[in-house]
C-alpha cells in the first residue's frame, strides 16, 4: 500500500511529438501531490505515463524511468496491465460503466484480479469500497440499479470506489472535480484527505484552490509555446508554491497574471 | 401571462415557425405516412389474395391436404435454414467485426472492412451458383464424416446426400450473405464504444480482451441483434441462393446432411409460381403472408429483447 513513485529525465511522446520533456521528480506516498498548469502543458499526460494508461493511444511512447519502490514500471518484462492493477486512475469524466450495476461497477476490477471470490466476500468488499468513497448510505438500497443513474457527483465517487475496490497501491485522478458542481466538489476533496492515510494520491486540477486546499507537493507545468514540449517548472510544496515560489512563471500563473 | 378575471378567452399565441421549418417537417410527415401507406396496401394485398386459399375446402389446395398442411413445412424450412445462418453468422460477424476494430493494424482494417462489405453487394443468384456448383460438392466428404461420427444426433442422421445439396449447405450459403449486413452493423457500434468507458476498463488492469467484454460487448450488445435481425429478415426472405442451392422433398425433418428437405417460403413462390393459376397462386400468396407475419413478429421479439434492459444501456 501506498509506494513512492521517483520519475527521472521522462520524455513522452505522441507519434513525433514530444508533448512533455526531461521531467524529473519524486512522489511521496500516503500525501497529496497535485499538478497545475495551464491547458495543454501536458499535465494529464504526464499523469496517464505514470500508469501506462499514455500508450494507449496509438504511437504514443515514453523515454526515461518511472520506479515505483525500486520497479521499473517501464521495464521490459513489465506487464502493462499489471501496473494498472497497482495503479489506479479516476478520470476527468465519471465514467461508470452504462451497462452494469452500481454493484458490479465496484466488483468489476475485484472480479478481474480474482476470478473465484465468494460472494459474501465479495459483497464485503462492495460495502467497503463504496463506504471508503463516502457513497454507501446514499446507494446501499439500489445496488442493482445502474450507475449511470446517478449524479454526476455520485457517479464520480462510484469510480472512486471501483479505483479503490482493487486496493491499489497508488490513486491518479485527472480532473476529478471539473465536470461536478461545487458541493460535489467538496465531497470529493474530503475523501481524498480521507484516502490520502492509506493511499499515494496524485491529482491534476486546473482549480488552484483545490490544490491549496488539498496537497502536500505541488507541481507547476508550462509550456513556452504552441508546439513546445510542457515540462515540470517548479516542484515544492504547496505553502511554498502559494506564497513564495522559486520560479517567476509560477508566481505570475497562480496570480492570474496569465495563462 | 398574468391572471385576468375577465372571462375572454385569452389570445392564441401561435409559436413563430420559419418556411423552411414547416416544409421540412412536412416532407417528413409524408416519407413517414407513405411508408405506412405502403406497408398496409402490401399487408391487404396478401390478405385478399389469400383468402380464397384460405377458405377453399382442403381438397383444392396443392398437396390435397389443405393448407396448413401445405405451409407448415415450408414455415420449417423457411425457419430453419434462417436459424443455421443466424448461428453460424453471428458469431463470425461479431469476431470479424471486433478484428477490424480493435486487432488489426489499421493499415489492412480498412480493406477488410471494404472487403466484407463487397460480400453484400455479390447478388444472391451468384450465391446460389457458388453453392451449387462449389461448396454443395465440397461439403459431401464433411457430411459422410458427421454422419460417421455424429449420426447419433437426429441433425446429422444421414443418409448423406450425394450431391451436398442439403438443408445445412442451404444455412451456411445463407451464413455468407447475411455476414456482411452483421459484421458492418458490429463495427459500427463496436467503433462507436466511448473511450471514456473503454479507458475505465483498462485502467482498472483489464487486458485488451477483458475491456471488450468489459466495455465493448454490452454496449454494443442491442446493435448486434439489431444487425443479427436485419440478417434474419434477409435469411427468411431469401430466394435465389436456396432455389438453386436446396433440393427439395419431403417434409418437416431436423435431418441438416440429408437430401430430404423441406423448401423454404420464398423459395417455394419462385420455383412454383411460374407453373400456377387459380387457387394455386392464392396458396402461395398465403404462404407469403404466413412469411410477411413471421418476419413482423421476429422484429417485434428483436425490439423486445433490446427493450428489456434499457435502462443498462448507457442511453440514459
């Protein structure tokens, strides 16, 4: 539960382009590192490499490292599919699966990694996931309905609780907040200072205040211009980075004074 | 609008409606009315054409058994030969379709997709001739091996027919023409599985066959019996391809290798209205009704079946 992850000298490419260059830094578990920046940066795609959820696109490819307590994740004998399982990824968008139950939306990742589990054991570990995302008391009475009935804030902690399901040692989340409403927002930013105890979580927001009010680390991606590669300005802790950043880029983004 | 006590009717606000807004939706209207139109004059064609047939005394109709006796096996055939090429199709459709969209490079996923699609446009008398004159032959040495091995099973009883021109020769003719019209409606929704719902799967460690089923396959599930039933309709409608390919005698069997087989609905209608008159035609015109109501009821249990769970099927 809960592993560091040390990125170093990472390069990610789409097909010929570089979309983010020479990112080196080092995650700490059981803490909440958030990446800024503005749109396009490639902030989300350096999240997606973290996983090898990036290389699901076609061409797309990644030079350097991403250790995860002392595993290559990008070693040659690697499975991708197995760092998936380690790693989880809620994503901008809920996106509970339409054609399955809020139940079977939470035993979906238990019942790949462990084909033959007893219901009983398996309806425990429902109950724990959806309470782990702070969803239980509001679905326990309609766990064969469909997910896709519920609200969006709701639909997004059901993904929590799937990513959770599978007790995954690290939590990337991609804009988990900018499709829902603020009160939903708050919900989801308390679970993730909930999770944090047990969890290395990694978030990407374009809401700067969430990330003031939820990390520990935060990172700054810019880019220098349309077709420029993004890269991993400034890397500090949070207090630092929202009242005396090292670099100026920082300082003028989180101002507003561009981007 | 506020309340007003008077008793005067309050004044009729007609919505604003652009020309260009009314001609269209008025030429919508009429495609819409005219294909009612025409369905209900087919529908009360066969009705009145067949109602001499339906009420002449047993004797009179063909076979001299009347006309149930008459339909039935044709309804079996018709059925049957349809069935074949359903479960032989579908899954062939579903497993090409799921290659071209998520196995193959894309380099040759175009040209393959093409290519089944060309099997759509080959006419069914060269079906019918392919079959006959390749695949009936080739088939003969497979069926003397079922029967061989699996003549225990009434399906595969024999005797073998010589020439191959059996009822599951007829099915798999069949199979190959309704492929086309299955796989390109798979494709298409298989291709139409939002990312967001295929890259949930994979990012909970699904490999690439888990988040297919996962993903894939339930959501595109209703347009896979969409597809099988339009292919259905196709296979129960046919009637060039089994003309030429089936040959035909006897009555009701599961006998699929022998050379006993019952015909099919269209089939029948194009090999023996040329020679009828009278009461004849009336037979064969109700033979066709008894086709027009099977195909009516396979679409209304197709539309059933991808009711049933639709509030699973990510519409909403």
């Amino acid at each position: 539960m809960a592993k560091r992850i040390d990125v170093s000298d990472l390069n990610i490419y789409y097909g010929n382009f570089r979309a983010v260059e020479g990112v080196t830094v080092s995650i700490e578990p059981r803490s909440v590192t958030a990446l800024i920046g503005p749109s396009g940066c490639g902030k989300s795609t350096f999240l997606r490499s973290l996983n090898r959820m990036h290389e699901v696109l076609p061409g797309a490819r990644v030079e350097g490292k991403v250790v995860m307590d002392g595993q290559d994740l990008y070693g040659a004998d690697v499975d991708p599919v197995d760092v998936r399982r380690q790693i989880g990824m809620v994503f901008q968008r809920p996106n509970p699966f339409p054609t399955m139950s809020i139940y079977d939306n939470v035993a979906a990742g238990l019942r790949l990694n462990n084909k033959k589990m007893k219901k009983s054991e398996l309806d425990d570990l429902v109950e724990r996931s959806l309470r782990g995302a702070n969803l239980w008391n509001e679905v326990k009475d309609r766990l064969d309905r469909p997910g896709s009935g519920l609200s969006g804030g709701q639909q997004q902690r059901l993904c929590i609780a799937r990513a959770i399901a599978v007790e995954p040692d690290v939590l990337l989340m991609d804009e988990p907040c900018s499709a829902l409403d603020p009160i939903s927002t708050l919900a989801i930013e308390d679970l993730m200072t909930e999770l944090k105890d047990k969890y290395t979580i990694v978030i990407v927001t374009h809401n700067m205040q969430q990330a003031a009010r939820v990390s520990e680390q935060t990172g700054f991606f810019n880019l220098n211009g349309v077709g420029q590669p993004g890269r991993l300005i400034e890397f500090n802790p949070t207090e630092k980075i929202f009242s005396n950043p090292d670099e100026r880029a920082t300082e003028d983004y989180i101002s507003g004074r561009f981007g | 609008m506020t309340t007003t006590s008077a008793p005067t009717e309050p004044p009729v606000q007609r919505p604003v409606r652009r020309i260009g807004d009314r001609v269209f939706s008025g030429g919508a209207r009429i495609a819409g009315i005219l294909i009612l139109i025409v369905l209900a004059g087919v529908g009360a064609f066969l009705v009145v054409e067949s109602l001499p047939a339906i009420t002449a005394s047993p004797e009179d109709v063909p076979g001299e058994g009347g006309l149930a006796a008459y339909i039935a096996p044709l309804i079996f055939g018709t059925l049957l030969s349809a069935l074949i090429a359903l479960l032989v199709a579908t899954p062939l459709a579903v497993a090409i379709a799921l290659f071209i969209t998520f196995y193959a490079p894309r380099r040759i996923a175009q040209p393959l997709g093409y290519v089944v699609d060309l099997l759509a446009a080959i006419p069914s008398i060269v079906y019918g001739f392919w079959g006959i004159a390749w695949l009936a032959p080739q088939m003969v040495p497979f069926y003397e091996w079922l029967e061989e091995n699996l003549g225990f099973i009434p399906l595969f009883a024999g005797p073998v027919s010589t020439t191959g021109r059996t009822m599951l020769t007829a099915g798999l003719v069949l199979a190959i023409m309704i492929l086309p019209i299955i796989s390109a409606l798979a494709r298409e929704v298989f291709g139409q599985t939002p990312a967001l719902h295929r890259e949930a799967a994979l990012a909970l460690g699904a490999t690439r066959w888990e988040m297919i089923r996962m993903a894939v396959l339930p959501y595109g599930r209703s347009g896979v019996i969409g597809g099988a039933m339009l292919g259905l309709g196709r296979a129960l409608g046919e009637t060039m391809a089994i003309a030429l390919v089936l040959s035909v005698s006897g009555g009701i069997t599961f006998n699929l290798i022998s050379s006993g087989n019952p015909s099919t609905i269209a089939a029948n209608i194009a090999l023996e209205f040329p020679e009828s008159s009278g009461l004849d035609v009336n037979t064969l015109i109700a033979s066709g009704l008894a086709l027009f109501l099977i195909t009516l009821l396979v679409n209304t249990l197709a539309r059933w079946i991808v009711n049933r769970r639709a509030d699973f099927s990510g519409a909403n």
